[in-house]
C-alpha cells in the first residue's frame, strides 16, 4: 500500500503554483475569446484540480494523524465508565 508523504505535497504543491503563475499572468492578456485564452483557461483548471487533490491529501493525512494520537479503544471493545 502506498502512503503519503505531505513534505513531497508541500514541494508538489510549491511546483504546481510556480508552473500555474505564467498561464494565469498571460490569460490576463489573452482575448476573452480566442483560443489561447481558452488553451489557458483549460491548464490553469487542471492545475487547481491537481492542487486541489493534493490539499485534500493532506488534510486527509493530518486527519489521521490526529485520530492516531487519540487512546482510542479498538474496534469491537466495551466502553467502560
């Protein structure tokens, strides 16, 4: 099973956010309806997909952290008060 790893996250997500600059700086110069607008449009999308993903991962990551730092009694045990 793989496992993830939120510092390779954070440096993806670093990466993801230098390569998403440029598109988003030249779709402000780009006519609203020409290809090239649309071209960019559709990268900088994929691009908060993918960031989005990763997000999502790690908070999934520090969710489980979390629970693993709890006492929490197993699955299946009697709660005693």
């Amino acid at each position: 099973m793989m496992t993830f790893n939120s510092r390779l996250a954070n440096k993806a997500i670093e990466r993801i956010l230098e390569l998403s600059a440029d598109p988003h700086i030249e779709s402000h110069s780009a006519a609203k309806d020409s290809t090239e607008f649309h071209t960019l449009t559709g990268v900088i999308t994929a691009y908060g997909k993918a960031l989005s993903l990763l997000v999502e991962l790690q908070q999934r990551d520090e969710f489980y952290a979390m629970i693993c730092g709890l006492d929490l009694p197993e699955p299946g045990s009697e709660l005693v008060h």
